[in-house]
C-alpha cells in the first residue's frame, strides 16, 4: 500500500497559497495549513477534498516556526513535500524613504521565514523512512528583476534565490530536493490592482495582464509528480504578455 503523502503549505489562507493547497489535496495529499489567521485557514479546509491540519503561526517568529513543525510531525510523523509560499511586500516608496521596520518585516517574512520552515523542514526529512523529501520555494519575478520602488521586496526575493541554491545542495546528502517556482502576475487579492495601472519603469502607470492563479497551482502539483531523483531547478510561471521579458 502506497505511503499517505503530506505537504505542509504556508500562507494558505489565500492566494497562491490556498489554490495549491486545494490542488494538494485533489491530488490526495493531506495538507498541513499553516497561516496567521484560522478562519481563512478554516475555509480552506472545508474546500479541501482530503485530510487536513490546521496551525496558526507565523513564519516570521522561530517559536512559531517550531511549533508547526512539532504539531505537523506529532500528527503525521513525515513530510513529504514544503511549499515555502508565505510572503508579503510593501507599498512603493523612493529608496530613501523606507522605514527600517518595513524593510526588516518583509525580509523577517520572505527570507528568515523561508529559512526557518526549510531548516525546520530538513529536521524531520533526514530522519524519516524513506529519508528525504521536496521543499519549493515562491520566488517571484522580483527575484530576477525589480519593479520601480521596491527594494525590500526584490531584496528578500533575490535572497530567496540563494537560499534555494544553497538548499539544494546541502541537502543532497540527504536526498532533500529543493526547487523555486518565480511566479508573474497571478490573479489574486493582492494582484488585483493590476489592472488598474501600477508604476513602470519608464514612471508611468499602465495596467498589466494577468493569469489563472490556478495555473501555478497546478505547475507546483506538477513539480513534485517527479521522483526525488528528479529536480525543476527553476521554474518561472507568468502571464504571457506582462512586461518582463525587456522590463526596464
């Protein structure tokens, strides 16, 4: 009988976060939900066509850290995959106007939390039979390439990368495959404004094109369909005719 697989998807109260989580379980994975608020996490899981665990926390907080990673192996004793997806910007600002504070929260989110969930993560993978597993980190266009005005976001995404690559290859040993999915303009909550216009390099405001956020939640599904023998590296996802390719 084939082992019950368990992804543990953070920030999965909404946006890319809740649709992969909801395409985790379609597929037959028990999801672990791990977000700061537990009635968006609750509405995800009565979507949820399988097996669920709801853990408020924060990924910003090593306390928090821990204690999702404890409550995830008392419950199930493995994990299979890690999507490292919570995250968050701030408003654009000229570079020397950004708040201390500001900056250190998007990088405490994007960079240490990502950090922490995958040393967390690495914890619990060596030890388990059969050792290893599959972490995926949410990059971000950003992570190649800055929009106007936005340097605690595009910083904390380009540390993202890094962080990726040194995964990848410490956890070799240990047959923990690492890979990061740059995603461009998925249709959310927090991309809505879109299509209102949002600053170009150039200095004017023009609207963007957006995708089907349920496209990348399928490219994540399908980024673990591999045996851990296999890795997608990279992957960037976007909306076809949004201006990366030239931006700037």
């Amino acid at each position: 009988m084939e082992q019950q697989k368990i992804v543990l998807v953070t920030g999965a109260g909404s946006g890319i976060g809740k649709a992969s989580a909801i395409a985790f379980s379609a597929k037959g994975y028990s999801v672990v939900l791990a977000g700061r608020r537990r009635d968006k996490l609750e509405q995800v899981a009565s979507v949820c066509s399988n097996e669920t665990l709801i853990v408020e926390s924060d990924v910003a907080e090593p306390e928090s850290v821990a204690h999702l990673f404890k409550t995830l192996k008392d419950q199930f004793a493995r994990l299979d995959v890690l999507f490292n997806n919570a995250g968050g910007g701030s408003p654009p600002r000229p570079f020397e106007e950004i708040p201390f504070e500001e900056w250190q929260r998007v990088i405490n989110v994007n960079l240490t939390g990502t950090f922490l969930c995958t040393q967390a993560a690495f914890g619990i993978m060596k030890e388990q039979t059969p050792m290893g597993g599959r972490i995926i980190n949410n990059g971000s266009i950003s992570a190649h390439v800055p929009r106007p005005l936005s340097a605690p976001y595009t910083a904390s995404k380009h540390g993202v990368t890094g962080l990726t690559r040194s995964t990848s290859l410490d956890g070799r040993p240990y047959n923990i495959v690492c890979s990061q999915i740059d995603i461009g303009n998925a249709l959310t909550d927090l991309t809505a404004r879109m299509a209102e216009g949002v600053p170009q390099p150039d200095g004017t405001i023009r609207p963007e094109p957006t995708m089907d956020v349920q496209h990348v939640a399928d490219a994540i599904v399908q980024m673990t369909e591999f045996p851990l023998e296999t890795n997608v590296q990279f992957m960037t996802i976007m909306a076809t005719k949004m201006p990366f390719i030239g931006r700037g």
